[in-house]
C-alpha cells in the first residue's frame, strides 16, 4: 500500500468512513468512490472480464473501463458513485487458477482457434468460458431502488455544463426560452473547474470567468439545471438522460438540443497500457484539483499539446515530477519544455512495467532505451469528442488530418434538424471558440423557435467567430462548413495515429479494455481476415460492443485500422452506436413509460 | 454461364457458396454496404425445428444439420449451441396446440417436453411461474454466433473464387425477351444469365422495378442487449403471455425482445424507448432478478414477413427466365439459410426442384397453397 498522506490539495467534502471488506477507509463525500480507494492506496479495484488483468479508472466517467465493482448491495461503477458514510465495497481480485493457465491462449482470436472446433473441445469451452468469464452475479443483487421517471419539457436542452455549455445555456435563456441544461458531474463548469491555469485569450483570471458565468446563470428564472445527470442518447421517440445518484430517469421533450459535451482524451496505445495508474489528461487534473488526491510521485505525460502541457504544469506546482513524451520531435511546439521538466521527443515505443500497477516506464526514442520512474501514466495525447452521441444521432462523421474525427456542422452550429453543438464536442480546440459557439448555437437554436431577434445577433456573432478562427489558425472548420453543404470529402492519408506508441502490434498493448482487445488482435483481423471497414472489425473482434460502447476504443481502432491497412481513415469509417450512450438499469425504465 | 446475387446477407452468402462449391459459372455476389449490414447481424441469433408447420420443421431441421457440419470447414467458429427454448404457456389453447404440434415434432424426431409450473420453478428457479400453466421445453434448440457463421460462409465462398462486390448497391434489373440480361448496379452495367434476389427487406424495390408483386412486407424490430453478468439463462425464453422473449449470450449479455407493433415498411432503423419500457417491464416480470441488469445497447432490424410467415425461394415459371429470389423469412431466416443456399443452388443448375424445396416456391401465393404459420417468435 502506499502513504495515504499524499492529498496535493484539501479534500471536498464531509469525512466519511467506508468499508472496504473489513478495512475502515477515509473517503470525502464529494468524491467517487474509486478516486477514495486510489488515495488510500488501492489502485487495483477490478479484474478484467477475459484475462483478468487488473483494472484501476482511466477516467472517472461512467462508461469508464472498469467492471461493476459491489457497492452496497448492487453492482456498480465506482466512478460514478460518490462516499457515503458507512459504505461497504467488496472487491473480488483473485484469479482462477484455470485463467492464469490459459489466459496466454486467449486472447481476441481465441474464438476462431482451430482446436477448438472440435465439437466435445468447444463445448468444454464454453462451459469453462461462462464460468470463468469475469461477471458479476446479478442473481446475488436481491433488493431494487424505486426510479423516478420525470418528464421535462423545455424549448431548449443543454447538453454538457463546461464553458461551451454554460454559455449557450445563459445566452438562450436570456432570449426569455425555457432551458434546460445537464451535466453529468457535481458541479458546473466542465474543464474549467479542474483546469486551474488561465484560459489563454480570455484576460478575465479562471476563477472569476467560472464565478461570472454561474453566478449570471444562477439568476436566470428560466433555466433548470440537472447535474450528476447523464445524458443517454436520442432514442427515436425521446431522448434521455439519468441520474444513478438521484434515481431518476428523465424523458426530455424539447424543442431543440444542443450538444456540448466537451472531448475526451483518447487513451494511448502502448504495451501494458491497461495497467491500473494510467489516466487520462483531465481525469489526473481533477484528482488532483478537485479531489485532493495526487496520482503518484513522477508521472509520464504522453503527448505535447495545449493540454498535456497544461497537464504537466500544474503537476509540477504540486511538486509531482514529470516527464513529457511524444513522438513528434519536440521543437515543434513553441514552449518551454525544460522548464517543466524531462522530456523526450521521436518516441516510438512505450512500455509500462508493473504487475499490478505502473511501476516504470521503458521508452524507445531516437534509436534509443530509457528506462524512467514513473508511477503513473497521463495519457494526453489525442483530445477527440466523444463519437458516440453523434454517431447515435446518425451524423455525419468526418476525419480531418491533424485533427481527428470531427462532426459535420454549418456556421449556425446546427449538425442536423433541431440539433446544435458547440465547443470540444464539435473537436474545436482553444476554449475562446468555445465561447463563441456556445453563443451561436443558442442563437441559432432560438431563431429557430422563432425568436427574431436572434438573427441578426447570429450574424454578427458568426462574423466575428469566423474572424477568430482565422486568427488562432483553425483552417479546417471552414472545411467543415463546406461538408456540410455537402462539398465531397477528398482523400486523406493514412498517418500514424497520435495515440500509438507500439513498434509492432503487440499483445500486451491494449486496444479495447472493455472485451481485452489487443493490437495484435487488431492487426490479425486486418491482415489475416482482409476486414478493413470498423463495422466489421467491430463484428469480428468485439470492440465497441463492450461496456464502453466505443467510447474508449473506436477512435483508436478506426485509426488503427487505418494505419495498418493504408486506407483512408474515412473509409474504415466509425461504427454506428445506439441508444442508451451510457448503461441504464432496467429498474429505471419499469418506473413509467410515457402514459 | 454468369450467375449474379444481389444481397450480402446470410441468404446471399449461403447461396453463392453453395453455388461454387458446384463449381460451374462464374458468382458476383453484389452488396450494397458491407457483407452483414443487414438483418443478419441485427438478428437473435437463435435457431429451433419447432414451428407449427411441419414444412418448417421439417426445413429447419435439416437445414441446422448442414450448418453443423459445415461448421468444421470454417475458419470462423459459429457456437452453435443447444440452449434448447423454453415456452412459457399461460393459456389452456396454447397447450392444446402444443400438444397437437409435439405429435408431428415427435414424428420428426424431435419432441420436446412438457413442463408444470413445479418442474419449471425447479429447473429454473429464477422465473417467477405464478401464472404459468404449463411449459415447453424444445431441447433441440439452440444459439449461434450470427456474424461468425456470415464471416465462415464468406471465406468458404472467397476461397472458393466468389467475386464479392462489396459497397455496390444494384438499381435495377435489365430484362430482354423475357430473360435477364443485365444488372445496374453502381458501377455500371454487368451481364448476367441468372439474377439471385436476396436482399432482404429490401428485395421488394427490385421486385417491383419490373412488375413481380409478393405478399411481403418488412417490419421494424427492435432488441434490447445489457452488459454482460455471471452466467444463468440457457434456454431462451419465450413469454407467450406478454410476447417477450429472453436469452443470455456467451458473453453474458442479456438479450431479449417484445413483439411490439410499428407501422410496416422500410422505416428508420431506430429504437424506441417506449419499446425498452415495454420489454423491461415485460421481462422483469417474468424474472426478477433482471432489474438490476443494466441496458448497454438497443438496435433494429426488419423481419421480411410474409403473408404465411414461412420463406420464398425458387421462382415463378411465368417470370422473366433467369430470376430467383430467397427472402421473406419472417423473422426465422438465419436458421433457414444453410439449406435454402444448398437447395436452391441445385434448383438453379440442374433445373430440379427439390422435394423440401417444393412448398416454399413463390407460386404457392396464386396456388392459394398457403403453409400454415403462426409460430413467430417477436
Ligand atoms: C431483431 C431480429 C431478430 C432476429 N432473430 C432471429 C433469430 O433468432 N433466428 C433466426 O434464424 N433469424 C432471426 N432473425 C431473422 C434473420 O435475421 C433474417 O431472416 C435473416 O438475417 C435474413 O437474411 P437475408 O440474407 O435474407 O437478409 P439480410 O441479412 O437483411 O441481407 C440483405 C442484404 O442485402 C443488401 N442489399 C439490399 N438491397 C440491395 C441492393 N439493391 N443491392 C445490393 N445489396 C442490397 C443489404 O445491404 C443486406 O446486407 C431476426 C431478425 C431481426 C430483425
């Protein structure tokens, strides 16, 4: 175990004592349960479902790669359940011995292995499978929470509180419009509320932008905020969102919908890159800003952007040394880097060392191997939106180089019919565009419903949003814009992806976490199988179809894919996702229906 | 001679096989997405022999057969397994009918067992059985991996020199003198001499291009999946009070699904929530246990219903020469395929219709020679 006393900053919350086994553990009530186990020095909180390799959080979302942990007296994700006092948690980490044995055998092919088409061979199997198959016992879950069902009308629905967010929801509301907005943490203010260095081109200090933004909302009469709300999809009839903490389902009738539920960092790919102590860039930023609670000691952080610098910064406040890695050389980025500490450009491969957690870290880079100490793993690469809510809407998806996966929109920030976007979810970077699209969307969306004084604001704002994305060098939106009034999509090349960090396809870097999908197995299907379209590598491996639902692992896959094929990324495609964008109990739906 | 299918469904993936492995002519399989994109990977995945007709029985039995052994040549394992399916009878007609139907299931080799409420509380301690009067338990019955066994069927039919047209929707269909000749497809004209339709719901649109009318018509159908628990359900059950049916996969998820109305036709392939609530409902009633499972996705599909619930295959004398269809499963179709693929195959280069073949032809609509279907499932 490691020292319990490590807390970079104050803890939030009421001290509460929670029980892990038998063991009286300190938590806070304003933080998850997995971030409490981390600090007390359990990193390990799961197994995983095929090899049983151990698991800790990567984000503290709740499609995150861990399993259903036992949490009272259901099964839940430690990320998205907060202390309470006297909770009990159990934790079952022991491997079968029959997996230890067999675990090298299984890997994402397992299933096509000649031996086992032997009739008698398979069906031993498969019993094994379904009794090995790391899974919780539903059966052993006896008592069920009453859900809410609510229905709430509004004209316009938020979707995501961060600055984006938070600034459409004002600018909305104030045309005098029923708003609604919703944000699946405790708090308003998305990146803004653990990101504790200055928004570069906003004069205004962070603390104060926050304090103005929720304090001028906080007046507006008509706007509602649901927080420790997920949203869940678009189902045909409603979308929908739920509340696990409040226990309430909600079916959301609005007029139109904005989507700005910010980006994700992508994990990186690189061997052992499931090992409990890797996180993704903002999730180490609100453990150690929002929780109180520091990741380790000296930390790899992977990527040299606008974020993972911002990362590796206030780290190195806190007195946690860091190292930055990329294999991009590192001239190419306009900043200091020696002042935050080592760093080390052309990096080729990555290799965690531990058994149960990050111990140390390998790197190959310019022909060379270094072996660093480093405790924990910051993956901060590659920010992307979150593929799957727009993916669920069925829009339309597009690669940019340099860029990613981005969805298609015009200037008016409208994606499709009442449907609006605005900020990271839209894959603009710099939180001063953000700002700007929160405006036009809200603008847009009112001119919509019929608000006339909209229009000519939506004018003048797209101006001067147009003229800022000139400014900040952000060419490829105005592509965007042209896909959108349906300019064909041309050729792109195929370049290594910015999240991988492997020689070769190896079998212990980790593509999916949810079904243990390894890049080997990737690159099987790719090579051996001929599947080069995510759709059918999704069919033949299981990615995507875990948990996660592709949160975590499309994006990688798609490029991966790409990489290994030379196909353009827009031809391997993403694959489609499906309502509900995160899991929902079926006790929440018996509550009612719409009757 | 040039033998073109249009469809890269199961359907279409067994009869071009089948087709090569006779080894004449040269195969095009055209899809217009990828292999797969159809109902076949949105199905349940399940396969029985019991229906009400024998015909059907009778086809799906030896059509589970042929997929077995077939089995062995793939280089993609289908999991087949015998999970057997479990009816939950709640009406005394529906045991009736059970009991006349086991006569003929039995004739077939293939009777099932009835269970009382005790025996099934019993075996499956987790069904809350209050209200049920009996059940039936097909043994027989079972599960496969439904895109594993499309993969296996389109290396099978890739090795054996099948030119698959993938991402290529065809348009139309080219008639002359009353014999196809071409197809347009995406990228352009190719000749052909025998046209295979087995497009799925989608089959109707090329139909209608040139004037063949069949009484089908596709249905949105929807499934509900969760994330995947310790394993406990083997059979799949069918609830014949509410309509809802319930399985578990190897991976644990739990899968299931109501019959739930929609209007009919080629509508969004989206979900509903009011049909989560309906299934959720339905089926926490039936196990309790279920609350506490967490929905992870939902999908669509079409079932391809014909009038008589039972599949088409062959072609109408009267038709252009050189058109065949196989479509119109009716929610069945997966299990079908194996043997429709092999059968019409022989069909089609020997000119011979087979025997089990025979009550499944197109004709049979204006013969009023109906097979007598009611045993959907969803
Ligand atoms: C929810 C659901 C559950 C089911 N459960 C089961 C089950 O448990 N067991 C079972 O046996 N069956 C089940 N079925 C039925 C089964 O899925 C279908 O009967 C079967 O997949 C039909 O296969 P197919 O090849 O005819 O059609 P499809 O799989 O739909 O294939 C048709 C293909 O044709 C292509 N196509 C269409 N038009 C064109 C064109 N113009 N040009 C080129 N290509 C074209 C399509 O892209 C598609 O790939 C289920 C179906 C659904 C929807």
């Amino acid at each position: 175990m490691d020292d319990p006393s490590h807390h970079a900053q104050s803890r939030k919350g009421d001290r509460v004592n929670i029980f892990l086994d038998d063991l009286n553990l300190e938590g806070y009530s304003l933080e998850p349960v997995a971030v409490a186990l981390y600090s007390n020095g359990f990193k390990v909180i799961g197994r995983s479902k095929k090899l049983y390799r151990p698991r800790g959080f990567y984000s503290l979302e709740p499609e995150d790669r861990l399993l259903l942990t036992r949490i009272g007296d259901e099964y839940l994700n430690p990320c998205e359940v907060y202390c309470r006092d006297g909770q009990k948690i159990e934790l079952s980490l022991s491997t079968p011995f029959l997996v230890k044995f067999f675990s090298p055998f299984l890997n994402g092919y397992f299933q096509h292995r000649r031996l086992l088409r032997n009739r008698f061979l398979w069906r031993l199997a498969v019993d094994k499978i379904r009794q090995f198959a790391n899974h919780p016992d539903i059966r052993t879950v006896k008592t069920v929470k009453a859900v809410k069902t609510i229905q709430l009308e509004s004209d316009v629905v938020i979707i995501g509180g961060g600055l984006a967010g938070l600034t459409a929801a004002y600018t909305v509301s104030q045309l005098g419009l029923r708003t609604l907005l919703i944000d699946k943490s405790l708090q308003l203010g998305g990146r803004l509320r653990y990101d504790y260095l200055d928004v570069p081109g906003i004069s205004m200090p962070r603390e104060q932008l926050l304090e103005n933004i929720i304090s001028r909302i906080s007046l507006l009469k008509n706007l509602s905020i649901l927080t420790k709300t997920v949203f869940a999809g678009f189902f045909e009839d409603y979308p929908i969102a739920y509340s696990q903490e409040e226990r309430s389902l909600y079916i959301l009738k609005a007029k139109a919908y904005i989507i700005a539920t910010g980006q994700i960092d992508i994990p990186c790919v690189f061997r052992n890159n499931d090992l409990p102590g890797i996180f993704s860039g903002s999730t180490v930023l609100e453990m150690v800003n929002m929780y109180g609670v520091k990741p380790g000691e000296r930390g790899l952080v992977i990527g040299f952007n606008q974020n993972s610098l911002r990362v590796a910064e206030q780290l190195k406040q806190l007195g946690i040394n860091v190292a930055l890695v990329d294999y991009s050389e590192p001239e190419k980025i306009q900043y200091s880097l020696s002042s935050i500490g080592e760093c080390f450009g052309n990096v080729e491969e990555i290799e965690a060392l531990g058994k149960t957690c990050v111990k140390n870290v390998k790197i190959v880079h310019d022909g060379r191997r270094d072996e660093l100490k480093a405790d924990f793993i910051v993956c901060s690469a590659f920010p992307s939106p979150d593929v799957r809510i727009l993916n669920q809407l069925n829009s339309k998806m597009v690669f940019i180089d340099g860029v990613g996966f981005v969805p298609v929109h015009d200037e008016y920030m409208r994606l499709k019919d009442n449907i609006f976007i605005a900020g990271g979810a839209s894959g603009t970077p710099y939180s001063i565009l953000h700002m700007k699209e929160g405006e036009i969307s809200a603008l847009s969306a009112a001119y919509m419903l019929g608000v006339k004084e909209a229009e000519s604001a939506t004018d003048e704002k797209i101006r001067e949003y147009k003229e800022k994305l000139r400014e900040m060098n952000v060419g490829w939106k105005s592509v965007v814009f042209e896909f959108s009034r349906g300019k064909p999509i041309g050729d792109h090349v195929s370049n290594r992806p910015p999240t991988l960090f492997i020689e070769k396809p190896r079998k212990d870097a980790f593509i999916c976490f949810c079904e243990d999908i390894t890049a080997e197995d990737v690159s099987r299907t790719v090579y051996e199988k001929g599947y080069v379209l995510l759709e059918l590598v999704k069919r033949s491996l299981g990615v995507c179809t875990g948990r996660c639902q592709g949160r975590l692992c499309m994006v990688n896959t798609a490029l991966y894919v790409s990489y290994l094929s030379k196909l353009d990324p827009n031809r391997v495609g993403l694959s489609r996702a499906r309502a509900p964008t995160t899991p929902i109990p079926l006790y929440a739906f018996i509550g009612g229906g719409d009757e | 001679m040039k033998i073109a299918v249009v469809g890269g469904g199961i359907s279409g993936l067994s009869i071009a096989w089948n087709l090569a492995i006779r080894n004449e002519g040269e195969i095009h399989l055209f899809e217009k997405n990828w292999i797969t994109y159809g109902s076949s990977t949105r199905s349940g995945a399940r396969f029985r022999v019991h229906f009400w007709a024998e015909e059907n029985s009778r086809f799906a039995l030896e059509s589970i057969r042929r997929l077995e052994k077939l089995a062995r040549r793939m280089d993609w394992n289908p999991i087949i397994h015998r999970g057997g399916y479990l009816w939950l009878l709640l009406h005394e007609q529906h045991i009736d009918r059970f009991r006349e139907a086991n006569k003929m299931w039995s004739k077939l080799g293939v009777q099932g067992v009835f269970l009382d409420p005790g025996m099934v509380k019993e075996r499956y301690p987790y069904i809350n059985a209050d209200d049920v009067l009996e059940a039936f338990f097909g043994p027989q019955d079972g599960s496969l991996h439904h895109d594993y066994v499309c993969f296996g069927y389109y290396s099978l039919a890739k090795k054996l020199g099948v030119i698959f047209h993938e991402l290529t929707p065809v348009h139309n269909i080219i008639i002359e003198n009353k014999k196809v000749k071409q197809l347009k497809t995406a990228k352009g004209l190719v000749d052909v001499d025998v046209i295979v339709l087995s497009a799925g719901a989608w089959t109707n649109e090329l139909l209608e291009n040139i004037g063949i009318r069949l009484p089908t018509e596709p249905v949105r159908k929807e499934m509900c999946l969760t994330e995947p628990y310790h394993y406990f359900i083997d059979p799949l059950i069918i609830d014949t009070g509410s309509g809802a049916f319930v399985g578990q996969t190897l991976k644990g998820e739990i899968l299931g699904s109501l019959d739930y109305p929609t209007t009919p036709g080629l509508i969004q392939l989206e979900t509903k929530f009011d049909f989560v609530v309906r299934w959720a409902r339905a089926i926490t009633k039936r196990i309790p246990v279920l609350k506490n499972a967490r929905i992870m996705r939902t999908w669509a599909g079409y079932y391809m219903m014909s009038s008589d619930c039972s599949h088409i295959m062959g072609r109408d004398p009267e038709w252009p020469e050189g058109l065949y269809v196989a479509y119109g499963y009716s929610g069945h179709g997966f299990m079908m395929a194996p043997l429709v693929g092999e059968l019409l195959a022989e069909n089609i280069l020997t000119g011979k219709i087979p025997e089990l073949m025979k009550p499944f032809l197109p004709t049979r609509f204006k013969e009023n020679k109906l097979i007598q279907e009611k045993m959907v499932i969803g």
